[in-house]
C-alpha cells in the first residue's frame, strides 16, 4: 500500500519516469539483489532522461525543420561525393554558434542544400540550441505582415530569440527596398548575437544584384557574408537518383568549405565580389 502511494505521490509531483521506473523496479524481483544508492540512481536517471528527451522533441518540434531526418549520422561520404568526414566533424562541435556566426550553402536545385541545413539544425536541436527553419519568401511575407499589423517588434523579438535561424531558397525573387530594410532589422540583431544558416541557389557573389536598394545590399551582407562558413554544393540532383529512391536528397553533394576551423579566423575569399 506504501509502495502504490509513493508511486501517486511521483505521479502528482509530475515525475512520471520516475514513478514508471519504480514500478518496475518493484515488479523486477532481481533488483532485490541491487542496493539502494544503485536503485534510487537508475530511478533519478529514468526521470532525467525522459525530460531530456522531451526538451529534445520540444526543439524540433518548435524549429519545424523540413526534413525530420536528417542527421550528421546520415552524410554520405562515398569518394565519388568528394565530401570529406573532417568538414562536417570541425564545425559539428558547435562553436561557431558560440562565436555567433553563420553557414552559407549554395548549389544547383537538387544538390543537398536543405538537407544539410536541416542536419544542423537536428543536431543543434539535440545540443539544446533554440532552432527556426523559414523558407525565405514565408520569412518575408510574415515581416511583412507584422510589419502591416503593427506586431513588427514582437516578430522580432521571436526571431531574435532562435539561437540558430534557417533561411533556405533565397534568393529566388528579388527583394525590394520594403522587403530588403525588414531584413536588415533581422540581421542587425543577429550581427554577433545569434547564428544563421542561409541556403540559396543563387552564388553569394550574385546576392547583391538580388537586391533592389544597393545600399540595405551593402548593408545586409555585410552583416551575413564575412563572418560566415561557406559551403558550395555540386554535382546532379539527387532526388531523381536511384541510389536514393529517387526521393528526397539522402547526405549531401560535394562541397567546397571556404573556412577555417572554430579555433581560425574566418576565411574571407570572394567577399567583395559579394558586395559590390
């Protein structure tokens, strides 16, 4: 009878793991055979693992990542790929996102570049890192929106608050002036703040003739280009080959890093190409 209003007292207390685990325990005679410092640990590691586990799901949950499956674990490295273990592994500690600075990723249509993204943002949702995913037109459209409702400050303040920000397909269409200073607004309080990772089509050296205001161009890449990890994806379209179910990407293409590892400075090539 004890035993039982222990387990309701866990149970109101809100420590269901807890109380699962000590039921078992109860109805497992082997652990007879453990002492109760052992038996009180595996209790107390029950309960953790599960809230761990739901913060986890919480996460992904909240980032609303496109590709739920996507994972470091899942690369494919094979040699025809030309995608090298070390280039994923020196940015897979996450100190970049400490250092506050940004992963660009362009490529042909088909070449992995939202499913890389999406494998940052999996793992960085597993290291308890506060995630968004937007594909760029509904990013606009929304501040946009805010914009026209007078709720501008609060989208904000939401965006601002994602550790990691994903924007994939950008580019697409050009940006007008409106749409070019609500982005800046974003990339002004994310400037050695917050981290981003930017997907795009188009070459970072293209990104200023995207923009119909030159000056907010000059402004916002200054903010996203220089202090960023470049990734330049190539080969085929994986979704039409058979080798992946002619399906979703599965890994990534091969890639170009254009940076140095989390301890170097960030390497800087073709910035000014970017820019002018």
């Amino acid at each position: 009878m004890l035993n039982n209003q222990t387990i309701a007292l866990m149970r109101a207390m809100k420590l269901p793991a807890m109380a699962n685990e000590y039921q078992r325990q109860l109805e497992t005679p082997a652990m007879t055979a453990l002492d109760f410092e052992e038996r009180i640990g595996m209790i107390v590691d029950a309960e953790w693992l599960q809230r761990e586990n739901s913060r986890i799901q919480r996460l992904k949950k909240a980032a609303n990542l496109r590709f739920n499956d996507a994972c470091f674990a899942n690369i494919d490295y094979r040699q025809s790929r030309k995608l090298e273990r070390s280039s994923i592994a020196r940015l897979s500690g996450f100190a970049w996102i400490k250092e506050h600075l940004n992963i660009i990723i362009t490529g042909a249509t088909g070449t992995g570049k939202t499913w890389l993204a999406c494998a940052f943002g999996e793992e960085a949702c597993r290291m308890g890192v506060k995630t968004a995913f937007y594909r760029a037109s509904r990013l606009i459209n929304e501040l946009c929106a805010a914009a026209a409702n007078d709720v501008l400050d609060k989208l904000l303040a939401k965006l601002k608050k994602c550790e990691l920000l994903i924007i994939d397909d950008w580019g697409l269409t050009t940006i007008a002036p409106t749409e070019s200073r609500l982005l800046l607004e974003v990339f002004e309080d994310r400037y050695n703040a917050c981290s981003s990772i930017i997907s795009a089509q188009i070459p970072v050296a293209k990104w200023h003739s995207l923009f119909e205001d030159s000056t907010i161009a000059d402004a916002i890449l200054d903010r996203i280009v220089h202090n960023s990890y470049r990734f330049e994806l190539r080969g085929s379209s994986l979704r039409f080959n058979k080798d992946f179910g002619g399906g979703t990407p599965y890994g990534v293409q091969g890639q170009n890093i254009d940076a140095q590892s989390d301890d170097d400075t960030i390497s800087k090539d073709g910035e000014n190409d970017a820019i002018q």
